[in-house]
C-alpha cells in the first residue's frame, strides 16, 4: 500500500491482477475479494479483529463508548478495551492460538478492567473453559450463511477489585479527558489511577 499512498503506483496491483486471474475491474474490488478470500480460507486474528470489532461494538457498546485496539496492560497487550461507563477487555484467540499465556493476559486484565471477556471460535470453547476463572465472560465467534455471530456462552461478572468507589474513582479522574478528545490523556490518566488505587 505504500507504493500506493505514496507515489500513486497501482502497478503491484495490476501484477497480482493478471498473476491470479483475478477479474475485478476496480482496485477496490481487487482489495475487497483479497480481503473476502482471506475471510474464508485463512481465519487469522487480523481478519477476527476486522469482523469484531463492530460487531462488539453494536452488542456491548453505547453510543459513549471509546474503544482501542493493541491496548497494552502490564507486560500483556489486550486485542481489544471498551470504556462506557465501565471497562471492558476482550481478548481473541483463534484456532491458530492456544491458551499457554492467558492465565498471565487474564491476571493483568483483572487488575484493571471491570469485567474480561474471552472471544474464541466455537470449536475451542472446550479447551478454554478449563483454563479461565468463571468471573471471565466467555464469547463464541459461530459461523452461519450470514456470515459472524457472537453468542454469550457465560456473562463477565463484575471483577471483585472494582465496586462503585472505585469506579467513581476512576470516572472522577479520566472521563473528563475523553469528553475533551483527550484520548491519550484519558488513558494515561486510566493506568495511572488504576496503579495508585491498587
């Protein structure tokens, strides 16, 4: 995409055009059956991310709500955090995953969020049921012919290290950033209460 954005260059393009047969006759339409035959056949974390990201919004989201992807926690990085009114954490694994660091992603997460979720095919549910604590809300990615659905296989309950002091705590000090567009200042302002109310 470099090529591209930089110097208007499509010719990548138009080589990946002829080399696979591909019949779009727009460049958008080549990016959208690239992007729809990764969706099919390679169901990586990037293409999850994609579909899940609005799809978590419209189920756990509101019309307040800020979000970030890659948002890092301790010595962890979570998939994806939701701000509205409380905190939320989702973290993706994938048929490609395993289950080896979420013991040490969930630990980081309950410090700090008010409730955690874990998003995860519904072929592995059985493998990660052993492996999360019953507060961790589990979410299913099934697949139907129309595409993605999310089902809620157990609700996130309320992480003990917050109550509403703590959350008060917490609106008090960082809401007022992100009703500024201050997004950076308002996470900062996140982990560094979190930290001292810890």
């Amino acid at each position: 995409f470099t090529d591209v954005l930089l110097f208007d260059d499509f010719s990548r393009f138009d080589w990946l055009r002829a080399q696979y047969r591909l019949r779009s006759k727009t460049y958008a339409g080549l990016i959208r059956g690239a992007y729809a035959a990764i969706s099919k056949d390679y169901r990586c974390e990037y293409v999850y991310k994609n579909e899940l990201v609005n799809l978590l919004l419209r189920r756990y989201g509101t019309r307040s709500t800020v979000y970030f992807s890659e948002f890092r926690v301790g010595s962890s990085i979570a998939d994806m955090v939701m701000f509205n009114g409380e905190s939320k954490v989702f973290e993706i694994k994938t048929e490609y995953d395993s289950p080896r660091r979420l013991d040490k992603q969930m630990g980081d997460y309950k410090g700090v969020f008010d409730k955690c979720y874990l998003v995860v095919p519904e072929s592995k549910v059985g493998d990660y049921l052993q492996v999360v604590e019953e507060e961790t809300g589990i979410i299913v990615m099934v697949y139907g012919s129309g595409g993605m659905e999310l089902r809620e296989w157990r609700e996130a309950r309320q992480n003990e290290a917050f109550n509403s002091y703590g959350q008060e705590q917490l609106e008090q000090v960082f809401l007022d950033d992100f009703a500024d567009d201050d997004y950076r200042g308002g996470y900062e302002d996140y982990l560094s209460t979190c930290a001292d109310f810890f």
